[in-house]
C-alpha cells in the first residue's frame, strides 16, 4: 500500500481505515454534509459515529477555539 501512496505523491502512512475516513469526509464534503447519504455509503449504523466524521470535517472544536482565543 506505502508504494501505491509514494508513486501517488502522498507521503502520509497510509491504512484501510485511513483511506476509508478519507472516502468518507470527500463524500460528506460532496454532498455538503447530507449525513443520510453517507450513512449509506458508509454503512456506519449508528448516525453518531458518522457525525463524528462530519465534527472533524467541519473543524467545529477549532472554530470554537478561535473564536475564544480571539477574546483574549
């Protein structure tokens, strides 16, 4: 998998999981995060573990953390 990465230009360590976090947040980015969609793709069965991927792909915690920074 590490050689397909390098020839492809990614220098991160790559992994089933990773790959498949990935396909997950591009999808919730396409679909501009229609979770519903998603969960299909995904097969995740509960919604709240896919919403966690859409926390991440919204970078929610580091707004809220500018934004406080930002009063300081």
């Amino acid at each position: 998998m590490q050689k397909y990465a390098r020839a492809a230009g990614i220098d991160k360590v790559m992994s089933p999981h990773r790959i498949r976090h990935s396909s997950i947040t591009e999808a919730l980015n396409l679909t501009n995060g229609d979770v519903r969609k998603v969960q299909k793709l995904s097969r995740h069965s509960n919604l709240n573990t896919l919403m966690i991927y859409d926390d991440n792909r919204q970078n929610l915690q580091g707004e809220v953390t500018e934004m406080l920074d930002d009063l300081f």
